[in-house]
C-alpha cells in the first residue's frame, strides 16, 4: 500500500532536512519531469534552455528550502519557483551573438519538416506571448493549473485563496486569452 504523495514528501522533506542525500534524490525524481516539461513550455520548446532553468531552479528550490512551510505540496511550491526562474531569465537582457556565415551555412539542415514546425511553433508563440501578458495573478494561475498540471485545491492553498477563487481568476484568464487571440488572428 503506498501513502498519499502529501505525507510521503512530508517524510522526505524531513529526512531531507537530516541531510538524507536519498531523500533528495527521491524528490528531484518525482519533481523532475513535470518541472522539464513545465519549463520547456514555457520556453517554447527550447529544450537546452529548459534543462539548464530546470537545474537553475533546483538550484534556488534547495537555497529556499529553510523557509518552506509547508502549507502547499512541495512540488507545488517548487513550480512556483521554476515559474518565477523563467520570468528572472526573460526578463534578464541577453546578449546577442552574430554567427559566422560558415557557421551559419551549416547550421542549416533543409529538413522539408521545418516548415510544419515553423507553423506550429508560431502558434504555441502566440499562446505563449497571450499567457505571459496576462497581469501576473491570472498568469500565475494559468501557468500552475494548465502548464504544470497543479490541481486547483493546490493554488488555492499555495495562493491562500479558495477553490472557486482559482476558478474564477481561471475563467477570467481564459477569456482574455480567446480576446487576445482573436484579435491577433
């Protein structure tokens, strides 16, 4: 008989806090794919990116882990951590690098499939740039709930609101997103 996910991460967390290296590695096991993917949505499928803001917000999940409370699942609280880690990255200036015209030449693949995945990958920008104009509330809300799959009884406890609160700043969102949407169509 397994236990419920809440008190199995309880017990991890306190033996994390032991200095259980297994505990650790347990919760980065469970943890690990649902924030990859989390993150790779919101990086538009930028696999490379994705990986290294995955490992970046570990990084900040075990610099933060003092102050958990507790009060949500911890993987709830660590895809509010990879969340807040993808806006740091956007909002950060990057630099950009000219290729050489060799490089450049040879990046060049000619795969006849690049233009589906052009098509496809304009859409998905689309939705993407939609969620990330949302006031911040609502894109919290969208991206837990839709991107990283958290059930709403836990943004509600993650965000100390109730239930139908989450479904209302859920609906809210979703309109202004088919709003959005049409009008850039």
């Amino acid at each position: 008989m397994t236990m419920p996910a809440k008190v199995e991460e309880r017990e991890l967390l306190l033996a994390l806090a032991r200095g259980d290296r297994g505990a650790a590695e347990a919760l980065v096991d469970r943890t690990y794919p649902r924030t990859f993917a989390l993150l790779c949505r919101l990086c538009g499928a930028d696999r490379d990116l994705a990986a290294d803001l995955t490992q970046e917000t570990y990084r900040r999940t075990w610099a933060a882990l003092p102050g958990f409370d507790g009060r949500s699942l911890f993987s709830t609280w660590l895809y509010r951590i990879a969340y807040n880690t993808f806006l740091n990255h956007v909002r950060r200036p990057h630099r950009l690098v000219p290729l050489e015209d060799e490089v450049a030449v040879a990046a060049r693949d000619g795969d006849p499939a690049a233009d589906d995945r052009l098509v496809a990958g304009e859409a998905d920008a689309r939705v993407q740039r939609a969620v990330l104009a949302l006031p911040e509330e609502l894109r919290a809300t969208v991206v837990a709930r839709f991107w990283a799959e958290v059930p709403v009884a836990e943004i509600a406890a993650a965000d100390g609101i109730s239930a139908v609160a989450v479904h209302a700043r859920l609906r809210k969102a979703l309109a202004r997103l088919a709003t959005a949407l049409e009008e850039g169509s």
